[in-house]
C-alpha cells in the first residue's frame, strides 16, 4: 500500500495549497485539508485472515500427511492411522497465524474483507477528530477552522467545523464536499479531489462567512500527511 506521501507530487501539494488561499480569500474561515494513508490499525481483521491460513495450512498438512490404512487381522478395529502428532498439528496452527497475521500486515488489502464498514466509519471519524486537535483547527479567534480529512485506505471523507462553522452549517451541508473529494479518489487523482472539494468548502463558507477587515491567515495552507 502506498503511503499518503507517495500519492502526491510536489506539484500536488502546491495546487493544493493555491487552493486553500484562493478559497480563504473569500471568507474568514480557516480551510485544514489533511490526508491519512489509513486510519484504523484493525488489529482483529488481520487475525481472523491469520485463522483462515491457519486452518487452510491444517486442511493440506492434514490431507497429504495422513494415511489411512485399513487394519489387518480378525480383530482390526478397522480405524484409521494418522501420522499427525498432536505437537505437529499444534506447530502448524501457530505457524499458519503467525505467518497470516504478518502477510495481512504487509499487504493491508487482505484483511478489507474482513472489516466491517463501520469498524472503518468509527475508525475515520475517530482519527478526524484527533487530526481537528492536532493541527488546531480550533484554535483560531473566531471558531471559523474546518478540517477536510481524506483517509486512503478506507477511501472515506470527514469534514468537521468548529463551533461557529456548525452552528450555522451542519454536517448534511458539507455532503457535497466528501462526494466531490470521493470521486477525486475513484478516479485515483486525490490531488484534483482536493481541489473541486476546497474550491466548494470555500463557496460554502463564503456565503456565511465572508472575508472581513483585517483577516489573518491564523493556519498555514499546505496539506497535512500522516503516513
């Protein structure tokens, strides 16, 4: 899986932040776009892809190792003879799920099917809200901070207002910039999706917060990576 800062190019980044202070010219409102290679660490999904090669590893050692033999004599019991030990069936348990659980985690597309979509919904928005606190969003004079965050992996949008911004814009409002943001994404150009969903924040917050005197750009405008 490619990093977040693999995804964009210098060029990327300065558009990025081109659009940020284009759209900034027109309102008071602080525009954060921060972008996540993944948001969740979905510690249960890799173990359960490491149950399934284990099981999968037991299943063939099981079929090519055992034998079965039909007993001899009059008083043959007629059961089969395994030549699977107990220690060896043990051993190749544990090897199967250690070496399933480590796969998962260097290809991280083998543990999707096994995440639920809202373990990864709680996940984005989890990480959202510390990325709101980390690049404070919060912490411009009049409450008018909104973070745009973009999680790869899971390929979900967040955006969050502070407490001016959601008084009067409430998070139905900004539908149109995830979608927009998510379609960059489909197209595999999350560069150009951060654009349109800049260039539209900054529509939005024009309306109902425009530029006064004397506005300061109180946060700078390039993309935040969290690889």
């Amino acid at each position: 899986m490619k990093l977040a800062s693999e995804r964009f190019s210098e060029e990327d980044l300065k558009l990025i932040s081109e659009a940020v202070k284009k759209a900034e010219a027109k309102t008071s409102g602080e525009i954060v776009p921060v972008v996540a290679t993944v948001s969740g660490r979905y510690d249960r999904a890799e173990d359960f892809f490491g149950l399934v090669i284990a099981v999968a590893a037991l299943s063939l050692a099981w079929l090519v190792f055992q034998d079965v033999t039909p007993a001899k004599g009059e008083w043959a019991s007629g059961l089969a003879v395994i030549h699977l030990s107990l220690p060896a069936v043990l051993a190749i348990i544990a090897l199967g799920f250690a070496l399933g659980s480590a796969t998962a985690t260097i290809f991280p597309f083998l543990r999707l099917p096994f995440i639920r979509k809202q373990e990864m919904q709680e996940e984005v928005e989890r990480a959202a809200l510390e990325a709101f606190q980390r690049f404070r969003v919060r912490a411009t004079a009049g409450s008018t901070g909104i973070l745009i965050y973009v999680s790869l992996y899971e390929r979900m949008v967040r955006v969050i207002g502070d407490d001016a911004i959601s008084a009067k814009l409430d998070q139905e409002t900004w539908g149109e910039v995830c979608q927009i943001m998510v379609a960059g994404m489909k197209d595999d150009n999350p560069a150009e999706g951060f654009v349109n969903a800049i260039e539209k924040c900054g529509q939005l917050l024009s309306e109902n917060f425009p530029i006064a005197p004397g506005d300061n750009n109180e946060i700078s405008n390039e993309l935040r990576i969290i690889d």
